[in-house]
C-alpha cells in the first residue's frame, strides 16, 4: 500500500490524454494489488475457528478496512474529472468481504456468549451443553 501511496500523486498529475497510459497502469497495479491482498485475506479466514483465533479474525477485518478506506479515498481522488467510480469492483469485493467479517465475528460472540456464559449460571459446568434457561 505504501508504493501505491507512493505513485498516487504520479497518477492524479497524468490528466491529460497524453498521459492516460501512466493512469492506466496505475490503476490496474491496484486492481492486481486489491485482488492479490482480497484473496490472501479470504485463505486467512477460512482458517477460523479450526486453526486460528479469533483475534486472527478481529486483525483480518482491521486489515480489510484498512485496504477497503484505502481504495474508496483513490476512488474520491481520481474521478474528480470522470465522475464514475474507477475502482468500484475492488471496493465493492473488500465490502463484502468485510460484511461476512462482521457476521463471523459476531455470530462466534454471540455463540460463544449463549454456550459457555449462559448456559450454566450456577454451577460453572461450562463444558455441560445443557438446554438454555433463564436466570
């Protein structure tokens, strides 16, 4: 992200149609860059909960974000002059990506919360899967 950061004002110089090639370029090293990162983000995931904790999930979906504001503020910088999105599949992709995020991590909160927490208020046998009740 920091060489992109880097080429950034290179790209947003290269208006006019002479340097359209150099703008190009750039945006497609993003689009190789997005996808390359989406899919090592994806791989990563699928490890939780069997081989990974979930902190690995919380560092995932910072990440995502991290990538998705990243993209979205590149897409605001350079259609200023078209007016349509340049990078709208990448940050559509990290928008889904991150929404499924969401969903496992709070999915597993809420499972694990009804599973250890509620289960057994009173006598702290958490590994008992007895029936739901209310206290």
């Amino acid at each position: 992200m920091e060489k992109l950061d880097t080429m950034l004002p290179l790209a947003l110089a290269c208006r006019d149609d002479s340097f359209q090639e150099i703008r190009a370029n750039f945006v497609e090293a993003c689009c190789k860059v997005a996808t390359a990162v989406l899919a090592r983000l994806q791989e990563r995931s699928k490890e939780f909960p069997c081989k990974a904790p979930l902190r690995n999930l919380h560092t995932l979906l910072s990440t995502a974000v991290y990538v998705f504001q990243h993209f979205t503020q590149y897409d605001n910088l350079m259609k200023e002059n078209t007016n349509k999105p340049i990078f709208l599949v990448p940050v559509q992709r990290y928008q889904e990506f991150i929404n499924t995020l969401q969903f496992q991590v709070t999915d597993y909160c809420v499972r694990v919360c009804a599973t250890s927490i509620l289960q057994d208020a009173e006598s702290h046998h958490w590994d008992d899967y007895k029936a739901f009740y209310e206290v």
